[in-house]
C-alpha cells in the first residue's frame, strides 16, 4: 500500500474546508488517524473518534469521494487517503476582563483542513482482493455493500408491485369476463321468453287446426234420465184418498 510523502506532489482528488474554527494541532490528531488507509478504513475510524474535530474532517473525506465519483468516475473502494493535513489560519483576537480593570488576550485559532483521496494500482488492488477473500468478505467497502443491499431490495420491492398490479389486471379482466357471461346469459333469457309465447301460439294453432280437421258427424252419446217417481206416487195416493172420502 502506497502513502504519499510529498503533499504538493501527491496525485488524486482534493477536498478543502477553509477558516475551521478550531486550531491546527486538534486537526492534525484526528487526520493522523487516517493517513494511508482505505477510505473505508477510514471513515470507520472517524466515526469512532469522539474528538470534536472528526465530524468536520469526515465532511471533507465524504465530499473528496464524492468529486472522485462525479468528476473521475473513480469508485469508492478504489481510493484511500493519500494524503491529508491542516494548515494555519488566520487568528481571531478577542479580550476578556480580568480583575482591577485588566484585559487579558483571547487568540481564536483556525486551520485549513485539506484531503487528498488518491487510487489503488491494480496490483495493490488484486493483493487487497486476496486478503478481503481470505477473510471471508467479497469486498472492503462496506458502504458498497449496503448501497448494492438497498437497490437489490427496491428492485425486488419493484418486482412485487408489478406481479400486484399484474395480478389486478388479471382480476380486472375476470371481473369483465364474468360480467359479459352475465349480459350474454341475461340476453339469452330474454331471447327465451321472447320465443316462448310464439312456440305457445304456434302450439293452439295447431290444436285448432287439428279440432277443425276432426269430423263433424259423431254423434254425442246421450245419457239416459232416470225419472223419480215420488212425485207421481205422491199426486196418486192424494188423488185414492179423495176417491175413498168421497
């Protein structure tokens, strides 16, 4: 692994934050911290600094990938720190009060941070394929690895949605099949009771038809009344018994 000596002279991508409030010497103890590692190294060990300093110089590593990224089209897990350092600032004078009437002098430091991220050759970048395979890892960015993470579960989130809305369009033309059944039986139905009344007339057209084919000639069997005699045996016996008083 290659560590850059000369700054002035050091190639890669550079990111500057200018007029930091706090002195040079404070910066220095947390750039120490990652010179010479790997960007992902790095941002490992400025995230468990507790120095105040280290959120300052972590914006200034992330904006240095970034123009990596954007202005060289260089990936994140090819790049380590080549260089970093912190320059003196212009000191701000401030008075304090102190006792009979003194003034005591306050010097506000300030510092220019500058990192410089610069790119694994492909040897250096074969020997850490190795070692990341020797220890069971596919890669050493850990911030790749969550970044393929989220888009492989948003295209399978999006994979989902498209077999939902598949699946309501499939819905949606059942619905329409079932409902053109529907219209068609219902059409049929009324096709039916159309039809009937005329299969119905033509039916006693027929009957009548057949009853005026049929001869006129039978008689029709007459059905013999008997005659009750009760009335004539009434009359009669009134009729001997006027006789006899008679």
């Amino acid at each position: 692994m290659s560590t850059a000596v000369k700054t002035n002279e050091t190639p890669g991508v550079r990111a500057r934050l200018t007029h930091a409030r706090f002195s040079a010497s404070k910066a220095r103890a947390v750039l120490d911290l990652i010179r010479g590692k790997s960007v992902d190294e790095a941002l490992n060990e400025l995230d468990l600094c507790e120095r105040g300093a280290a959120d300052p110089v972590r914006n200034v590593l992330d904006s240095a990938i970034a123009n990596a990224g954007n202005n060289n089209d260089i990936p994140p897990e090819e790049l380590f720190v080549g260089a970093c350092y912190a320059d003196e600032g212009p000191t701000l004078k401030r008075w304090r009060p102190r006792a009979r009437g003194r003034a005591t002098q306050i010097l506000k430091r300030t510092c220019h941070i500058t990192v410089i991220v610069s790119r694994y050759t492909a040897e250096e970048m074969d020997e850490l394929r190795k070692r990341a395979e020797s220890r069971g890892r596919v890669t050493s960015d850990a911030r790749a690895d969550r970044a393929r993470r989220v888009a492989r579960s948003r295209a399978d989130s999006a994979e989902g949605d498209d077999d939902s809305d598949d699946e309501a369009v499939d819905a949606e033309i059942v619905t329409d099949e079932s409902v053109d059944s529907e219209v068609s039986g219902a059409a049929s139905d009324i096709t039916a009771t159309e039809e009937a009344p005329a299969e119905e007339a033509a039916t006693d057209e027929a009957v009548s038809d057949d009853a005026a084919e049929e001869p006129q000639d039978a008689e029709e069997p007459q059905v013999a009344v008997k005659e009750e005699p009760a009335a004539d045996d009434a009359d009669g016996d009134s009729d001997s018994e006027t006789e006899e008083k008679n």
